[in-house]
C-alpha cells in the first residue's frame, strides 16, 4: 500500500454486494489480509454474519454480540465488505449539538456532487450513539432481516469515538447500501458496533 498510485488509494474496494448480503449469502470468499491491501479504512461483516467489522488506521475489529471489539486475524472471511485508504479531501470542525438527522443532512450539505462516494470519519465525543451486532448465523441461512432480529443493542452515553462509514449514491443501490452505512468504534478500541 506504500507504494499505491493515488487513483488506486481513491478506490472503494468492495467485497460482494449489499443485495447478496440481504438475501442470506453469508459465506465469505475475500480475507481480511486481502481487504488490508486495498485499505486502511471501512466496514462490514463475517463469515456467517458473525458480528460487524470496524477498520481504523489499518487495524481491523470485529465487534461481536458481546459488545466487545476484537482484533481480527488476517484469515478471517468477509462475505460484505468496503474498504478504502482514508486521505481526507475536507477537514470540517462540528461542534453544535444536533441529532442524528442533523448531522447527515449538514454532511450532505457539504457534498460537492451526490453522484459520487464518500469516506466519512467522524472523531469526537457523542451525548449517546446507539450500535447492534448480530450473532453468527447457521445454515440455511436466513435472509438479513430475519437475522438481524436476533441482534445485541449497545448504548454508548458521552462516549469518545469515531464513525466510520460511506455515503453512496442512490443509483448504486443493491450493489452497495444507498446513502449513509456507518459503524462506531470507541476511542479505546474495546466497543462499537453498526
């Protein structure tokens, strides 16, 4: 990645599709060694459904039902993965209150084009983010929405942390989820979530 050309660094690399996710396909076929070669930054899940994954500054986390994020071995599956080198085009300070509704939409305010895809990461320190994980799944694997109504909940109160996420365009929807997709992980590296 030292050497990667700056057109491959703005590279969303993703593996499969958001489509064959929801329809149960939870058998990865990409490893995380694979996913780190194309960035330092992004998100998804497991083989099985097992859990939701953060990257951070090249470091992989898998975040399972337990609420605990766990460094992730190279051989891991992802059946759903986007990942990117994060090389911030815009720095923007935020400091005002605001829900979450807000935030998008001051976020979508600051979008140059809504036909392109965005990185966001968001550090700072958050009066309360709301995060699930979901537990692995076994064959025959049901569709998303079935599986997900076994999911842990985590509430974070005045919790450091950052948001890592995309915002895709909506004519990408199926292959990717249109809009905002976005996972947390704690300052600490010890919790987060989708």
């Amino acid at each position: 990645a030292a050497g990667a050309s700056q057109d491959s660094r703005d590279t969303l690399f993703q593996a499969s599709t958001i489509t064959a996710l929801m329809n149960g396909v939870f058998d990865g076929s990409t490893t995380y060694r694979e996913l780190g070669e194309h960035g330092d930054f992004g998100l998804g899940t497991f083989n099985r459904l097992d859990g939701e994954m953060v990257e951070l500054d090249g470091r992989f986390y898998q975040v399972k039902t337990d609420g605990v994020a766990y460094p992730v071995n190279d051989s891991a599956i992802a059946p759903f993965a986007d990942v990117t080198f994060f090389d911030a085009d815009k720095k923007i300070s935020f400091n005002q209150s605001s829900n979450l509704t807000q935030l998008q939409n001051f976020l979508l305010s600051e979008m140059p084009s809504k036909n392109i895809f965005y990185a966001i990461r968001l550090d700072g320190t958050f009066d309360y983010v709301k995060t699930r994980s979901v537990p692995p799944q076994s064959k025959p694997y049901p569709n998303l929405t079935i599986a997900v109504k076994n999911q842990s909940i985590f509430q974070f109160y005045n919790q450091s942390g950052t948001i890592v996420g995309f915002w895709s365009p909506s004519y990408v929807s199926g292959v990717n989820v249109a809009g905002y997709h976005v996972h947390f992980l704690t300052t600490d590296k010890k919790a987060g979530g989708h």
